[in-house]
C-alpha cells in the first residue's frame, strides 16, 4: 500500500518571493555603497537586472568590477558588503521593503495549521534579520529558523541550501516543499529533492527555460483583493494558495 505523502515544512525564499527586495533595498545600498567607498559605479535596473542571474551580493559585485577590469583586494570587498548591508538595513527600517501579495495570509494559516517554515536564502544573516524585525515586530513571525549565504560555502543553485534546511529542519524531501522565483533558488531547492512552486521573477531573464521543473508556476500566492494567476499547474481555487493546494502540489505524479 502506497503512503501519500503529507506537507510538514514549507521553505522560504526571501528576494523577489516572501518580499520584493531587490530593486527598491538591494540595489539602492549597492550603490551608495558604492559612493561611499569611492567608486564610481552606478548599477541602474537594466543593469541590476542582468547582475541579479548571479547569486548572492558579493559574488554580484566581483563578476562586476571583473566585468570593469577593476581588480579590488579582499579587504575592499568585505567593506563594501558590510557598507551595503548597513544601508540596506536602513532602506529595510525605513518601510522600503515590504511582503508580496498574499505572504501573509499564506504564513498564518500555515503557522495555525502547525506547518513548519523556514527561510532559505542566499541573503545574509543581518539582512534577513532586519528585514524580519521590521516586516514583524516583536520576534512575532512564523518561521522555526534561517538558512542564508552565511550557512553554507555554496549557495544557489547549489542544493546546499535546502540540503542543509532539510537537516536541521529534520524533514524528508517528500514532506516540504520550496517557495521560489528565480532560476538559482528553482535549481537548488529541485537538486536537494525537493518540488517547487514557482512565482517568476520579472528580472529573471533565464527562468523561462526551466519553468517546467516547477510544480506550479504563479505570479504571486493571491489575496481577496488580487487573486492569483497560474500559468501552469493546478488551478487555484478563488486565486488564493492555500496549505491545500500545497499538499495537492506534493502528491502531483512526476
């Protein structure tokens, strides 16, 4: 007799799925990072956009100054990252990031459903913390704990990651499932063994390719007033995904 298998822990995705982050907090504090460390480098959203193929904010800006022909040592990397992630903690304190529609609603009821969430990402530590202090006062959020870029030595689109949520999550693959956006975190979560639902980045300009990994493709998770729309998948009852579809998400024949 076949078991079905049962959703117990749901993983996050933080830039571009649980908040939009990237053009309004990530690359403003690039970019007075960069001022402030003298450089004259100025990345607008044509070009932030191509940077954002690339994993993780440090490795952003070395394939940039390689990009340049600008050679930097070690020390005026870590400068710059520590810079940039002071002045995106102030862009996150100041209200310029905030949830994408219908996050909350899915993190309640999953929080009251007793679903474990976690976040996986290629974010720092300190961002993810200020980003979570701000977005729920009070240490009030639903998730159990944090994976980002400080946690393992590969990140996106390496499965490491989710690998490692999957062990202190202590979850089998066939019992979580991954929130994601771009082509890095679709890769990595699908690598670890895990199914995916997937809400496309409009900067992602790969995505398009491997789409069809994904067990669901939405624009966003949906709310009353915006409901969502699948452009492939299961459809979704009155546009709003709910630990239900989830569960239908995980018992889908591949």
């Amino acid at each position: 007799m076949t078991v079905m298998p049962v959703l117990k822990t749901v993983f996050w995705d933080v830039d571009g799925t649980l908040a939009d982050t990237e053009m309004d907090g990530h690359r403003p504090a690039f970019n007075r990072a960069f001022a402030e460390q003298g450089l004259d480098w100025t990345w607008d959203p044509e070009t932030y956009r191509a940077l954002l193929s690339i994993p993780g904010g440090s490795l952003r800006m070395k394939t940039y100054a390689q990009q340049q022909g600008e050679v930097l040592t070690d020390a005026q990397f870590a400068q710059l990252r520590v810079s940039k992630q002071r002045h995106y903690l102030d862009a996150v304190r100041s209200g310029a990031v905030s949830l994408r529609p219908g996050v909350a609603r899915l993190l309640r009821e999953l929080q009251a459903r007793a679903i474990d969430q976690w976040i996986v990402t290629s974010s720092g530590g300190p961002s993810v913390s200020a980003l979570l202090d701000t977005l729920f006062p009070g240490g009030d959020h639903p998730f159990a704990g944090v994976i980002s870029a400080d946690d393992v030595s590969r990140h996106k689109p390496s499965p490491d990651p989710y690998l490692k949520a999957l062990e202190r999550s202590k979850t089998e693959p066939n019992a979580a499932l991954a929130l994601e956006d771009s082509t890095p975190g679709l890769l990595s979560a699908r690598t670890a063994g895990l199914r995916c639902l997937l809400m496309p980045s409009p900067w992602d300009q790969e995505l398009h390719r491997y789409q069809d990994q994904a067990e669901a493709v939405l624009d966003h998770l949906g709310s009353a007033q915006c409901p969502c729309t699948v452009s492939s998948g299961p459809p979704c009852v009155d546009g709003l995904v709910t630990l239900e579809y989830l569960q239908m998400l995980l018992v889908l024949p591949d």
